[in-house]
C-alpha cells in the first residue's frame, strides 16, 4: 500500500484522483487545498488529514519522513501555473509526483523539474488518460500496422461552452492557464501527435480568448483543428439537441467515436504509475511546445487550409 498526498483536493478534477487512489489500493495521508469545504473526500478517506495552509500541510509531510513514514506520492490538481512549484515540492520532500495535464505551462519549466528529477531521484509522472482510452489505442493500432507512408487528413473540432465565471477565474488568465488552446486542447494534441507523430508545421489561423485553430503537420498527418468556449459556434446539429458541448474527430472523413469509455481512465493512469510504466517528462513535451508556440504566434486568419467552422 502506497501512502498519498493532494494538492489541490477541491478542484473538480481530484475527485478522480481520490478515486483512482481507492481504487488501486492505496491510501490517501493528507490533503491540502485553500477551499474550506471537503465533503467528498468523506467518500474516499474520511481519516485523511487536511490543510488549509500549504505551510501546514509542508510541516505534516516534514514530520512524517522524520517519523519514518514518509509519503510516497504527491498528486497535484492544482490550476496549471501552480504546477511547476508543487512538482518541485513533491520531489524534494522525496516523493514521485503525478500531476495533472498540462504537466506546465512554459516547455523550459520541462527542463528545470527534470533537473531536479535526476538531483532528487525522484519521478514525475502526467496524466494522459487518452492514451489508455480503447477506441484511441485501436486508431493507433491500425496507423502504427497500416501504409508507413500513408498521410491522413484530420479534422479536429472542440467545442466546450463556458459562462461569464470562466473569464474571471485563473482559467480566463493565459498567464495561469497557457490560454484555450493549452486548457481545453492539449490532451487532443498529445493524443494526435503521439499517434501520428512530431509537429513538422504548425500554424495559427486564429487565437483568440475563447477561441483557437489552426493548421497542424505531423509525421502522417496533416490536421486542421479548431477549439472554443463560445456557444455561438455550435453547430446546428448540437444546439438543436440542446448539447453545450461539440467533439468530433475525423480521419480521413471518417469519425472516430470516443465520447464514452472515460469513467476509470485515471485508475487505469494509476494502475501504470504504480506499476511503473507511468508517462513522464519527455511524454508530455511534443504537446508542450505545440500549444506554447500556439500561443506565442501571431494568426494569419483565414489563409491556407483553415477549419471549416472559421467560416
């Protein structure tokens, strides 16, 4: 049984990770979040010890390891600029970490955290749930045995609405978030280009608060992708069904279904981790420098061979 802790347990995410630790066995020692209200992790580990102060909970972990019973691994599900400071927390107090996506924000944070993975030997470890999802690992299954030159057209379209709260919380920030394309679109862009390869061309046709796209070339696939927070860009087909939220992938034309199958991929995440063939550092880069280069590009609108829906 490995001996957990959770940075940032109120967050709508960690209730997954409070699972995940349940579920593998495991038992979560402490918690530690400013929200002051942690009904659910009653459902989970009621015993667990938890923190308003992170100076509090540092000092608790502090006495554990001079006590003999030091934590094992740190989970973080903290808002994305915080990441960074809580994985070097994690290490240094001897623990591997496991933290949400995007593991950071800034790619030479990458190199900062992996320094002091080789300083401390300790691991860091990301969530990349798509990568357990079944129908993703067929697709790459089918790519990774089909036509070694073949180059597939994707369209990638992303479409999550969110109210006026969202632009005032950390989320609306791109100092604290990275911005809509690393928010809501990195786990899309490490799925694409861990099946079909590294970025050869990246270009940005629009960027925006709420809204993304773009032109991708990969090693075997050339993608136009298109991400938004702006109910106005929902398709006829989702508004009226009443749907506040838009997905679809298609390869070659042809969609690719996954909108189900989520529920226990953070367990199976675990399950890897503890087994030791968790995704790391190095994992996670390719997304990294695809979203902050997105980012950080001037649009050249609509030029090229842009996404439908920015028509």
């Amino acid at each position: 049984m490995k001996r957990f802790a959770l940075i940032g347990a109120a967050g709508y995410i960690a209730d997954r990770h409070m699972k995940a630790i349940k579920e593998t066995g495991n038992q979560l020692i402490c918690a530690t979040d400013r929200f002051d209200v942690m009904g659910r992790i009653d459902s989970y580990f009621p015993e667990a010890e938890f923190f308003l102060e992170h100076e509090n909970f540092d000092k608790y972990m502090d006495d554990l390891s001079m006590q003999g019973s030091p934590i094992d691994f740190v989970s973080i599900c903290t808002p994305n600029y915080m990441h960074p400071s809580h994985i070097r927390f994690a290490l240094r107090n001897g623990a591997d970490a496991i933290c949400e996506k995007p593991l950071v924000i800034y790619p030479e944070d990458m190199h900062i955290i992996k320094d002091i993975e080789a300083e401390t030997g300790r691991r860091v470890y990301t969530v990349l749930q798509l990568r357990y999802h079944q129908t993703i690992l067929d697709l790459k299954k089918k790519i990774d045995e089909g036509d070694t030159d073949k180059v597939y057209d994707i369209d990638l379209s992303y479409i999550t609405t969110r109210g006026k709260w969202y632009f005032k919380s950390w989320k609306g920030d791109v100092q604290r978030s990275g911005g809509v394309a690393t928010n809501i679109g990195i786990h899309f862009f490490d799925m694409l280009t861990w099946i079909f390869g590294d970025v050869q061309e990246n270009v940005v046709h629009a960027y925006e608060a709420n809204k993304a796209a773009g032109f991708l070339r990969l090693e075997k696939a050339r993608v136009r992708w298109f991400l938004s927070l702006d109910a106005n860009d929902l398709p006829e087909y989702a508004t009226s069904r009443g749907m506040r939220t838009f997905r679809s992938i298609t390869v070659n034309g042809d969609e690719v279904e996954f909108s189900g199958g989520f529920t226990d991929l953070h367990t199976v995440t675990y399950q890897n981790i503890l087994n030791g063939n968790g995704f790391g550092i190095d994992d996670a880069r390719e997304s990294i420098v695809l979203t902050d280069y997105v980012r950080n590009t001037k649009p050249i609108g609509l030029k090229g061979d842009y996404h439908p829906f920015l028509k």
